[in-house]
C-alpha cells in the first residue's frame, strides 16, 4: 500500500498506541510527520512518551495500533535491523561501541566488506573514510575507541548510521555530555547533514539549544501529541508550558550565601584504574556547610573515579577524606552514609534502586533496619507505607501506588525516588552526581529546588553535572576537572561564562596552582 510523497514528507506515523501488558498507555493517537532535509526537535518531560514513539520508529517496540508511511508507503518496522534496512538510523544516549576496537571496527561491525571469506581492512578503512569526508565527520580511523573524546565517540556512532545508509537520524539527547565548543561543532555538521537532505530528530531537554538549531517542534505530554510548530513561532517559556503544562523557572533562585563550616574535607587523593592509570590526581578540596560546590568537565576525566572514592564505592585511592573530621578508609559505605554522607548517584538503574522492589522498600532502603519502620523481628508496613505516602505527594512522584515496582516508573520518577530518600536521611553532605541527565525540565527543577533548599538549612553540596547551565546556575563556586587534575577554580561561579568554562573543560586553559590556592 502506498499513498504520493506530499510536500517531501518522509516519515508519517499515524494514531500510535502503545499500550503495555500492565494497562500502562505509552502513546495515546499520536501523529508525527518527519520532512526530507529538516531538524526536527521532540521534546517532553519523561513518561511523555516520546522515547517510546522513537523505539518504535526504530523497531525495537511493536506499536499496539497506528500506521508507519515510508516515503509514502506503509511499512511495518519489526526490528532494527529492519529500520536501519529502511534508512533509519539511532544514536542512543549511551554510546552502544566497544571500547577495545578501532574506529574502523566499531563502524563495520555486522558489515564487514570481506575477501575470500575474511574481513577486507583496507577495504573497510576505505569505505569509513570515504563516509567520513562525505559528510565533513572527521575521525582518526586507526584510533581505539577507548582513546577517544565523548565528542568523538559520539561522531562515531553517528558514522556508523551514515555508513548503513541511514537518511533519518534519530540522535537522543546527542549534547548532554558535550561541552559548548563540541555542541557547536556537532551542529555545524548536523546543518550539513540536513542540507544533503537528511532528516534528523533531535530529542532534548535543552530549549536553548532547540531554538539554535530545529525548524520544526513537536511535543508530547502524558502519552499524547500536544503541539506541532515551527520553533521560531515559540518562546523558551511557552515550550517549558507545552511540556509541562505549566510555567517552569528556569532561573534558580538562592539567598546570598552564607558559608559554613568545613563538612567534608579532601586532601591529595590519587586513584590508579583498572589499567594502572592515574585516573585522578592529587585533588584536594574543602566541601563547606551552606554552600553548593560544582564540578565540571567533559567525562571521562577522573570525575566518576573522583565520586567513587568520596562515596567509599572505590577504596584502594591514596590521600585522605574526612566528613564532620573523621578519615572514612576503612568504612563500609553504610557506615560512611551514617557520618552522614548522602549520595545521588549518576546510574540511577545500577546504584539508585533496586528495579524489582516497590517505591515503598526502595524509600527506606538506607533506614530500613532503624527502629522506626520495624516493630522488634518483624518490619512495621504501617509505618513504611506513611513514610511512603508522604515522600510521594512531597516529591511528586507519578504513580498509582506505593507499591508499584521501580522499573514501572519513567526514569524522572525514578530520579524522584532516589532524591526523596537520600535528601531525607540524616545528611549533612550530599553528593549529587548528575542529579537531573536525561530527565525533563519539570523533574529537573524540582530536583535543583531540592537541592537549593538542603543549601539554605546549612547542608554542604558537591554538585557533579555535565550540563553546563545546570552546573553554572546552580553552583556557588566551581571546580573544573580536566584529565584527573582541578584545571581551574573559581570561588564565584557567576563570574565564569560558559565559554570560558568550556576551554578549561578542554584543557586549552589551566590555572597555575597559586591560581588554585582558593580550593
């Protein structure tokens, strides 16, 4: 069945519903319509629906009902392999390469040019580079994976589409770990993309960086399509709306600062990998009560090992980190959280929950075996499922029930949960740890709220975050990590710009240690 190619429409998918076994409706009639060559932005808070309509455009979900038209004709997209067959293509926020391979390798992989039954490297090398200067994506093909920037590896993941053929790219969230020089960069090539007719669909939570670069916007909410338009016919604040339904503040506002007492103190910690690398290096600093302490830099450069020693995760670091003045070597980490260390971490699915237990078990998970919630041998479910029901309304979690399991939620209301229970224990530190990647705009407020509220009752912050708007708007003052090392320090965060934090970020500019003193 087939239908004429209207106004250079390529996608046109028609009254989706997907409807899960457990009742839950992911997508409820929605239209989207894709044209040849533009950027197309799909925004909405998470549990809107719209990762679930872009699994299905790439056949990893099945649709329950609605129709799919490709240039026209109607497909049925049943896996991968038959998307990427199709031309569509998708670069998921967590990079899908192996580490231990070439660039080269990573991009044939499953299609591999071969000679007497082996793989044609030079051949393959050939065609890879023959794809990189095609479409001005430019990588060193010899290099491995595991050497390479977060920018470069997402270029390669986008290379790998373009080298199946991919002409719809479907890229999510393609800048949340990108600094501003590598976000420009990754544009300037996305425009090309779109003028060799290219149609692209750019999911974010960043309405900046949508307004730069989309022509088009469409937006979910509660599994439905709440608005299609072009970007330039919407302001910042009728976008957040949209998404929303209501007025989000961007802006974050704080009281002036009121500096505490050291609560958390680091000196000369060095950390080896697992390849004998030093992955951080000789970093000190004070983390004070009343104050948020922010950490920028690209990944990769020694912040996850930096976290895992702060929070007793990794323990074979040298140097010394104290809470409230005792040294934590030696400790468990429940013992390090009862000195009263408190940790959101960046893997919420790994480290945050537990998936299979209810939102109930998972808010007590640190306090469970405190006389509070048991009643001698046996757990008090009276008092587990109050606690429960307050942390819900207070931290509004969307749910049904308390007990409703954790991999039921959308991933903002996972985020709401590990947030409710860490900042409700007996803190007087939190490490937050990209406290708000990957969740919408609405999730992400309340969470920064949360956060400035622990500031203002005299709590201390470090705040670990990739977003530069987060980390900038948030924090009091800055630290900027580059290749394990502090490379700049600045004891006001309003008096960096973005640009400038970038080139530190990159390691185009470093402070001397005199510069550092102030850490």
């Amino acid at each position: 069945m087939s239908e004429p190619l209207m106004n250079n429409i390529v996608v046109s998918m028609r009254q989706i519903d997907k409807i899960y076994p457990n009742g839950v409706i992911a997508n409820n009639k929605v239209d989207l319509t894709l044209r040849e060559g533009e950027i197309h932005a799909l925004m909405g808070e998470n549990g809107a629906g719209k990762t679930t309509l872009m699994k299905i455009l790439f056949g990893i979900e099945q649709a329950s009902s609605g129709e799919i038209y490709l240039n026209g004709n109607l497909v049925n997209i049943t896996s991968p392999i038959k998307a990427i067959n199709l031309g569509i293509g998708m670069v998921h926020q967590h990079f899908m390469l192996v580490p231990s391979l070439t660039v080269t390798e990573n991009i044939i992989l499953g299609m591999e040019p071969k000679q007497r039954g082996l793989i044609n490297y030079t051949e393959a090398r050939r065609k890879v580079t023959e794809v990189m200067e095609k479409y001005n994506f430019i990588v060193d093909p010899d290099a491995y994976i595991k050497d390479l920037s977060v920018g470069k590896k997402q270029k390669v993941e986008i290379l790998k589409a373009l080298y199946r053929g991919a002409k719809i790219l479907i890229l999510d969230e393609p800048t949340a770990v990108l600094t501003p020089q590598e976000t420009d960069e990754l544009f300037a090539e996305l425009k090309e993309l779109s003028g060799s007719k290219h149609t692209i669909v750019f999911i974010s939570h960043k309405i900046n960086e949508i307004k730069s670069i989309c022509e088009k916007i469409s937006i979910m909410r509660s599994g439905r399509m709440i608005t299609v338009q072009d970007v330039k016919d919407m302001s910042v604040e009728q976008i957040s709306t949209a998404m929303v339904g209501r007025d989000v503040i961007t802006k974050i506002d704080k009281n002036p600062l009121k500096e505490g007492e050291t609560i958390m103190e680091v000196s000369n910690i060095v950390y080896k990998n697992e390849e004998n690398k030093e992955a951080v290096k000789n970093v000190s600093m004070k983390i004070k009560g009343g104050k948020i302490l922010g950490i920028a830099g690209v990944e990769g450069n020694g912040q996850r090992e930096f976290i895992d020693c702060l929070t007793g995760l990794a323990e074979n670091y040298s140097g010394e980190i104290k809470i409230g003045g005792q040294l934590i070597r030696g400790k468990n980490i429940k013992q390090i959280r009862r000195m009263g260390l408190a940790h959101i971490p960046e893997d919420r699915m790994k480290y945050g929950v537990a998936l299979q237990e209810n939102i109930a078990d998972n808010l007590i998970s640190d306090r469970f075996d405190s006389g509070e919630y048991n009643k001698g041998l046996l757990q008090n479910s009276a008092k587990i499922i109050e606690n429960a029901k307050a942390m819900i309304k207070q931290f509004q979690i969307v749910t049904d029930s308390e007990k409703t399991e954790a991999r039921m939620l959308s991933g903002g209301n996972i985020q709401k949960v590990v947030a409710a229970r860490e900042m409700t224990s007996a803190l007087e530190v939190l490490v937050a740890d990209q406290p708000t990647r990957g969740i919408d705009v609405g999730a992400a407020t309340f969470v920064h709220k949360m956060i400035v509220k622990l500031r203002e009752e005299g709590k201390a912050i470090l705040l670990v975050s990739a977003d530069i708007n987060e980390v900038m708007e948030l924090s009091d003052s800055l630290a900027v990590f580059y290749e394990g090392e502090i490379s700049g320090y600045f004891e006001d965060a309003s008096t960096v710009s973005a640009e400038e934090l970038g080139l530190y970020m990159l390691g185009l500019k470093k402070m001397t240690k005199e510069e550092l003193g102030g850490l």
